[in-house]
C-alpha cells in the first residue's frame, strides 16, 4: 500500500480475513457430534455463512491490493462490499465487522479505530449478557441493566457514525458530549477513555505541525495486540456488567437435578458435578483472575522499581545492601515461594496476592536497576545536578520517568505470568478458596470428568490460554511502540 491510511487498512483487512478463517473453522468443528457422527444443522448453517462472508472479505482484500497499485483512495465499490459485510455481525464475526469499518471510513483516524473497538466491546457484552434470556430466571437487576447497556452503545455508535462532526464541536456542545462519553466507562469499556483522550488530543493539534507519535497511536498499527487488548477489555466490561446481568447463585448454588448437563443454549458450557452453570461461573471467574493478575504486577513494579531506582541511582554500598538482599529473595523459585506462603497463611485472595507480589520483586527491581544506571549517566541527569536539584527530585522527576518503558513492557507480560499461577496454585488446592468461582478452581473439577464430559475442563482452559495470549500480545504490542529503532 502506499499510504499509512491504506497501509492500515490492508493489513487489517488481511489480518481479519486469517481470524474469519480460523472462526469458522471452530464453528465447523462444534458443527460435529463427534462420539455419534451426526451433524448439528443449526451449527452448520452458521459455518457456512461465515464462510461465505470469509470468501467475499478474501475478494475484498485482493481487491484492495490492487487497487493500491493505482490509486491511494479506496474506491466506492470496495466501501460497498465492506458495507454488506457488516451483515456478518449476525453470525458472530466481529473480524469482519472491524474490518468493514475500517474500510468504510475515509480518513481513519487514531480515536476513530478506538471507537470502533468502543462499540465492538458493546456489543460483545450485549451478546453475552443476552444469552441469560435462555436460563430458567435471571436476577432482578438484568432488565434496567441490559435497557442502559442498549442506551449506552445507541451513544457509543452515534460518536462512531459521526465522529468527524463530535470531533469539530466547540464550548458547550464539546464539554456536555465528552462528559456523557467518560460517564459512560461506568460499564467497564476503557476504549471511552481512550476514545475521549484522542479527541481531545486531535482538537489540540497544531495544522502543518509534524508532532511526536503517543503510545495508543503507535499502538494501533499492531493488530494483534489490538485484538489482546479488546478480549482485556471486553473482559472488564463483562466482569463489572456481570454484577448486575449474570445470577451468581447459578455460580455457586448446587442444582442437583441438573448435574453435568451438556452444553445447549440454556447452559453454553454445560454443567459440572454440582449441577453450577460453567458459563456463569467461567464469566465471574474473569474477576479474580483480571484482578490477582494486576494486583500481583502493580506491587512489584511499584516495590521493586523503587528499590531498583536507589539502587542504580546511589550505587555502592546502598546497592550493595539491596541487590544481596534481593539476590537471597530471588534465589527461592517464586512459585514454591508462593505456595510456602499459601501453605502457612491459608488459601485466600489476599494472601495469593501477597505471595505471588513477593516473588516477582526482584526481577523488577534489576530490570529497574540496569534502567536507572543507564538513565543516570545521561547529560539531562547531570545538568539536573549542575543546577542544584537535590537527588530525590532528580530521582521522581528525571531518572524514573524516563525507565519506566521497559518497567511498562515487563508488567504486561507479568500479568499473564501472574494469571497462570494463579490458576496453577488454585488447580492444587493452594489459590483462592475452593467456593469461589476462579478458573483454577473451574479447570480442577473438570479435570476429573475428562474423559466423559471433556467440556468442563477445555472451556475454562480456553478461558486462561486466551487471557494470557491477550497479555501477551499487548505486551509485544506495546514493546514495539515505545523502541525508537521501529518509530
């Protein structure tokens, strides 16, 4: 393509086209009864039409190809296919549906490409949420939460449809639309904030000023990590929406007369040996899962980048007394740290928290460390000292600002480390209590019915692998907008 717009919007297009593919390709593998050979009719139609929809994007992206070699503007019959693809949302593609958007704008801008993912987020929490119509009884708040969640992404498309025009207002108009707008984070959708921050940005520009990059426009030139974030975020929409959408007692509360049903539309997941629905219990499970891992990186990067940063600032005796220190502390694998830890304390999210928090300090605090010595030699950190700054203003306004980028890469990656032991430590009885719904929890009853009821243990695996996958994309993502040497 010869254009960073064009560019944008091919390689998207060819990155939702493999997705297409391997969502249909999941779809024709439930499409099977496997232990009977038959075939499920309904599942069937609905992977022939995402294949469908998956050969006409195929056309579209050669199309689009060549297109690039004569012109830089996408040519209305291009916007014309991407618009029926958008018919593809009614069999669950939500590839194709980006990637149309993408293709139906003219000028795609950062905060445009962020309410897209903004509305796609909607509409997944929508969907989910939807499927609780099919249960037996839902909880007294799902109504008035499913009406605001419809009001919500009504306003939400409106800023997608005509961001342009939002975009240009002014005074009043401007405030009251990006008040409503943050207010509307309340859900857990934080491409609002996202969102907000572009337009807000984008009104700042200078015209004919070539200005620096940030990081979330940077970042929207990696697609995978783009699809890392929106399952993070749909996560968190869907772990706060479920407070009010989702009936925890279907969770927690045994039902024995529905002991290990099979997945169907009442029961997406089935039922394990407690008659408890896995769907339900795989969506409130996302909450301790998003919120260990976070807690279990937020501590350490902030512990052990603060003892990394005096200990690469002062050197000598002082980094001596830290780094051997931390060197004892590292020396114990964390995962037997944590388990020590849970063994003495007792099994609970706080001390799970707390345990895994200890063991990922070190590694921060050198990473920290090999930052700041670098950092400190630099000529701004000596002119700092010329001037007379004393070294703990040198330290919070010069030395830790500017190591905190690999500190932020390294925290990403952390999460999904953090995900996954958690859920090892609760699989052997050492994580959170065995009444919550965690995935750990979730896979350990499962894996005692592999053989007769395989679902109860694959989905809340899916579960895991996917949220750790996100992380990492993110982090990879992130990795490569902030190094200098790809900007």
């Amino acid at each position: 393509m010869k254009s960073y717009k064009d560019s944008l919007i091919y390689k998207q297009a060819s990155f939702s086209l493999g997705l297409s593919l391997l969502y249909t390709l999941i779809i024709g593998l439930a499409a099977f009864e496997w232990e009977t050979f038959e075939i499920r009719p309904q599942v069937m139609i609905l992977m022939l039409a995402n294949g469908i929809f998956s050969i006409i994007q195929a056309g579209l992206v050669w199309k689009l190809k060549r297109e690039s070699r004569k012109t830089l503007v996408i040519s209305k019959s291009s916007q014309l296919i991407a618009g029926g693809l958008i018919v593809s949302l009614l069999g669950g593609n939500i590839f194709l549906l980006i990637s149309s958007l993408y293709i139906m704008k003219k000028q795609v801008r950062p905060g445009y490409i962020y309410a897209v993912y903004m509305v796609v987020t909607d509409l997944l929490v929508i969907g989910v949420s939807a499927l609780n119509l099919f249960k037996p009884f839902v909880t007294n708040t799902f109504i008035p939460a499913m009406a605001l969640l419809l009001v919500v992404v009504v306003l939400h498309l409106i800023v997608l449809v005509g961001y342009e025009k939002v975009q240009k207002l002014t005074g009043v108009p401007r405030m009251i639309i990006l008040g409503i707008l943050t207010l509307t984070v309340l859900t857990g959708n934080l491409f609002v904030l996202l969102v907000a921050y572009s337009m807000v940005r984008q009104s700042q520009e200078e015209p004919g000023v070539n200005r620096r990059k940030t990081l979330f426009e940077k970042i929207i030139r990696n697609q995978a990590s783009m699809t890392g974030l929106l399952f993070i975020i749909f996560l968190v929409a869907i772990s706060i929406c479920s407070y009010w959408t989702f009936s925890y007692g279907l969770a927690v509360n045994n039902d024995y007369g529905n002991i290990l049903q099979p997945p169907s539309l009442v029961y997406p997941f089935g039922t394990d040996n407690f008659g408890r629905d896995v769907f339900s219990r795989i969506v409130f499970g996302a909450r301790i899962s998003l919120t260990v891992g976070v807690l279990a990186t937020m501590i350490p990067l902030i512990f052990g980048g603060l003892l990394g940063a005096i200990s690469g600032y002062y050197g000598r005796h002082t980094d001596n007394l830290i780094m051997r220190f931390l060197d004892i502390l590292y020396a114990i694998p964390g995962i037997l740290l944590a388990i020590t830890i849970v063994a003495a304390f007792g099994a609970s999210t706080s001390n799970l928290i707390i345990a895994l928090s200890i063991g990922y300090i070190p590694s921060y605090a050198r990473t920290m460390r090999a930052n700041v010595i670098q950092v400190t030699n630099l000529e701004y950190v000596e002119a700092s000292r010329a001037v007379g700054n004393d070294n703990r203003n040198i330290i919070w306004k010069h030395v830790i600002p500017n190591s905190m980028a690999p500190m932020i890469v390294r925290a990403t990656l952390t999460i999904g480390s953090a995900i996954i032991a958690t859920s090892s430590l609760s699989y052997l009885g050492l994580g959170v209590e065995n009444y919550i719904p965690e995935w750990g929890n979730i896979l350990r009853s499962g894996s005692a019915y592999l053989e007769t009821e395989p679902y109860l243990a694959i989905y809340p695996g899916l579960a895991i692998i996917a949220l750790v996958l996100s992380f990492n994309f993110l982090g990879d993502g992130i990795r490569d907008a902030t190094d200098p040497r790809l900007s």
